[in-house]
C-alpha cells in the first residue's frame, strides 16, 4: 500500500498494514536487515516479518520494535499527556531570545510645501 493513509477513515487492517509498512521502511533507511532488528529487539525472525508484513501481533512486539529501531520516543505521540495543554507545549518550544532588536524610530514625513 503505497502513498498516504488516512487514519481517520482507514480500516483497523489498513492500519496495521500501514504501521508494518514504516516498520520495513525505517529499518531499511538505517540499513539494518529483518535478522538484527530481530535480535536487537529480543523477538523472533518470524515474529518481526509478520508484523512488516501487516498481520496483527502484539502491543509488546511494537514496542520492541521500536526500541531496536531507537523511535520508543515516538510512544509519547500516541498519547500525549492530558495535563498539558497544546498552547502551553507551543510556549515551552520557543526558542529563548538571544538578543533584542532596536525599535525602529518613528520619523515624522517632512510637510510638503509648494516651490520644493
């Protein structure tokens, strides 16, 4: 299944298919092969080309995963705290000043007058 998905609309098959999908294509861009993200996450050959392959295996097998690829940072999309409110993360994301500009000075325009 190539292009984007709608997660709103998609079916829990279509989900799963396209979760499997970025699996195998985040393990093949840092160039690791089925057998040592396998081993690096602590699960079976077998187990990992189910999941790439979009059938349904468990939430312990994902988050395996994840952890052999180095995305488990990517769980607290999923459900970000409900304490902070959007407003508050946008805030906390600004970059600090690091100098001020000086204001601009108002000039008032010079009165026009005849025989300039």
């Amino acid at each position: 299944m190539a292009g984007k998905i709608d997660f709103k609309v998609a079916s829990q098959e279509h989900i799963i298919k396209e979760l499997g999908r970025r699996i195998e294509q985040t393990r093949l861009v840092r160039n690791m092969t089925q057998q040592e993200l396998a081993n690096e996450a602590g699960i079976s050959l077998r187990t990992l080309q189910r999941l790439e392959d979009g059938e349904n295996t468990s939430l312990d097998t994902l988050v395996r995963i994840m952890m052999g690829l180095g995305i488990q940072e990517n769980l607290s999309l999923l459900f970000p705290d409900p304490h902070i409110r959007p407003v508050d993360m946008v805030r906390s994301t600004r970059k600090a000043k690091q100098r001020a500009r000086p204001k601009k000075q108002q000039t008032t325009p010079k009165k026009w007058e005849w025989g300039e």
